[in-house]
C-alpha cells in the first residue's frame, strides 16, 4: 500500500530528508528505490525474505485450491519445504511432487536437471473438458 501511495520511505527519501548520509541501500549499497526494496535488491538477506514472502502467498492460494473441486489434481508445488507448509496448516497428499519436478513430465531431463531447472510454483492437471478450471456462471434472469 505504501508503494502504490509513494509513501514507502526508502534511503533515498531519508538522504533526501537529512536523514541519512547516503542514498544508497543499506544491505547492498546499490541506489536505493521504491523498485529497489520491494523486488530490485540482490542482496542475499532481502532475496531470501522476498522469496519467503512470495511462497507464503503461494501457500495462501494453494491451500484455498486445495479445497476446491481440482485440490485432489495438484501434482507438483515448488512454494517452501514441509515444515513451511506445515507452518500454515498445509498438507498435501503423498503423490504431490515437492520441488523436483516429476520425471514423467519431462523424461529428457535427468534428476539433477530436473532439479536444477527452472520449475513453477505449481502444477495442477485438469480433466479433459475443464480449459478454464471452471463451468460457465449461468446467467440470471
Ligand atoms: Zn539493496
């Protein structure tokens, strides 16, 4: 919210106040944004906490999925390990792959490949006839 009102105080703001004696950022010492703090900076501490941030919004959305019609159709997640999911009352059934991806889905791959690779937060496999996840909300007259 902060952000979308331009009141996320960054160094930059403090230099610019008299408030610091530079602008730069403190974890990393690169110039300091709005862009900066919330997704721009490389340093390792603030990586980790934009990462952490990112899967528990994932976790959010997965657990709500879960308890929706296709829950039982999640067959891959890569949002945290199990004691993070178990932090937030997440517990998903054994054939659910976590963080590898299946080799099935990509037989060309080896498993370090596929662990390696670039994966989603989350694979869910829809039946056939189901595009969108969801029938058409019928119209109310
Ligand atoms: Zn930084």
């Amino acid at each position: 919210m902060k952000f979308r009102t331009g009141t996320l105080y960054t160094q930059k703001m403090a230099h610019l106040y008299g408030r610091a004696t530079s602008s730069s950022c403190l974890w990393c010492h690169q110039p300091d944004s709005k862009i900066h703090m919330l997704s721009g900076c490389q340093s390792a501490s603030i990586q980790k906490m934009v990462t952490e941030k990112h899967n528990i919004a994932s976790r959010l959305i997965i657990k709500t999925f879960d308890k929706g019609n296709f829950g039982g159709n999640i067959i891959f997640i890569d949002i945290g390990g199990e004691t993070r999911m178990a932090q937030q009352n997440l517990v998903l059934p054994a054939h659910v792959a976590n963080r590898a991806l299946p080799q099935w889905l990509m037989a060309n791959l080896s498993a370090d490949e596929l662990r390696s690779c670039s994966r989603p937060d989350a694979i869910c496999i829809l039946p056939i006839g189901t595009k969108n996840g969801h029938k058409k909300a019928k119209k109310r007259k």
